[in-house]
C-alpha cells in the first residue's frame, strides 16, 4: 500500500481577511486543521496574484502548522529555495508549469523539502507517471486554479481514481491530494476516489458553524466514505 491513507483537512488561505492574518492561522489551528497551504499565483500561470516568500515568512513563527506552498507559477525553479526559507516544507509544482517536470522535482527534494505535483483538470494522470517516483503527493485539481469559490468538477474524480492506482503501483509513499470545491457535499466522491489530503477555502471559512464545525464536518464525511 503506498497510497497515504491518514485524511487531512488542509485549509487554503484565499479566503481569510489578509489583515488578520495571522490570527486566522492560530484560528485555523485551534480549529484542528492539519496543515496550511499558501495558493501561490503569479499572474501568469494563473490570473490572479498572491502570496510571496516573504508573506509566508512572516506568519512562520504564528503556528506550528505545517506549510505547503502550492505553486501556480511559471518558471518554479526559480523559486524552490526562497518558498523553503520561508517556511514551506511541502512544494507542489504544476506539471504545466516547467518543461523539465522530473529535473524541477527532483531539485525540489534535493533542496530538502517534500515534492508534490499537482495537475490542471485537462491535464491526463499520465503526466505524472514518469515522475511518480519522486512525488510525496499528487495534487488532482477539482477546479480550474485561480480563483476560491468555484464549483467542484466531479468528473475528476475518474483521474483522482487513476492517481491512487499510480501511488499504489509505486514503492514511495504518495499522498492524493484534492483542491477546489471541496465541502460537505463533495468530499464523499473525492474521498472515496482515493482523496486523503483534502483542501477548502470556501466551504470551511462560510460554514455557518465556524471553522472547527467545518473541519469535523468535512472529516466526518471523508472518513465515512472510506470507511474508517
Ligand atoms: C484555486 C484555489 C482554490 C482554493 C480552494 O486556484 O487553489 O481551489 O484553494 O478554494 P475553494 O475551496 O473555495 O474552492
């Protein structure tokens, strides 16, 4: 079994108040969620513009979470150390994003942080498959990436299926990783997919239960549908 089976609830930072920042990373912690991660655009590989190193960097000390940077960027190995220095331990690129997909992840591991790969919905699992090996995780994007608020396209879940089938062909530990649209009414189809690391922005900053309410809600949901 080398498909990670542990779920994590993993909030996206889109929505938070930028002004509060850091008092929505403690908020997030308390909640019990079980890492962060920053949507990194560039305005380029995406339209829209968020988080530089030094944004992450200053909220590093507030919460003993782990970070990942997810990186909807252009040219990402230009950036591998400065998002590690900055406190980020897990680097997701897009496999649409480099020509060199392998030399990027493995300058990735090489730099001491855990790779992720992460795949656009038009873009097929075998991608990756040449690369799987060097993967921690593969990121299945459940929407077009750019934007928070966007519905769930469920006919990823066919690819999050193929995705747990690679990670299970290979020797190294592959976490499956879903973003976009995912809530308490989409996390049965992702989960039982093959979905462990599931991340929200909308469905748990808008939960009218708050932000804990949201978490247990959304784990409850994976958990039941696989099974555990
Ligand atoms: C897309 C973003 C969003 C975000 C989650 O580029 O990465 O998927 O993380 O947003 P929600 O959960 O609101 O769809």
């Amino acid at each position: 079994m080398s498909a990670k089976q542990e779920i994590s609830i993993i909030p996206s930072v889109l929505p938070v108040d930028f002004s509060q920042l850091g008092n929505a990373l403690v908020d997030l912690e308390k909640a019990g969620v079980d890492r962060i991660q920053w949507d990194v655009m560039d305005g380029v590989f995406v339209p829209n513009l968020t988080f530089g190193p030094d944004v992450i960097a200053s909220t590093r000390e507030v919460t003993a979470l782990p970070f990942e940077a997810h990186l909807m960027i252009v040219e990402p190995d230009q950036y591998i150390e400065r998002y590690i220095a900055s406190g980020c331990e897990l680097l997701i690129v897009h496999a649409e994003s480099t020509r060199h997909l392998h030399r990027t992840l493995a300058r990735v591991k090489e730099a001491g942080a855990k790779a992720g790969v992460a795949l656009n919905p038009a873009t097929p699992i075998e991608a990756v498959e040449n690369v799987a090996d060097l993967c921690d995780l593969i990121l299945v994007m459940t929407v077009n990436p750019g934007f928070g608020g966007q519905a769930y396209i469920a006919t990823m879940e066919r690819k999050i299926r193929q995705a747990h089938e690679l990670a299970e062909s290979v020797s190294n530990q592959i976490e499956i990783e879903v973003d976009g649209g995912i809530s308490a009414s989409t996390v049965a189809g992702a989960a039982a997919a093959g979905a462990r690391a599931l991340v929200a922005g909308s469905a748990l900053f808008r939960h009218a239960g708050g932000l804990e309410a949201a978490v247990s809600e959304i784990r409850s949901i994976a958990a039941s549908a696989v099974g555990q």
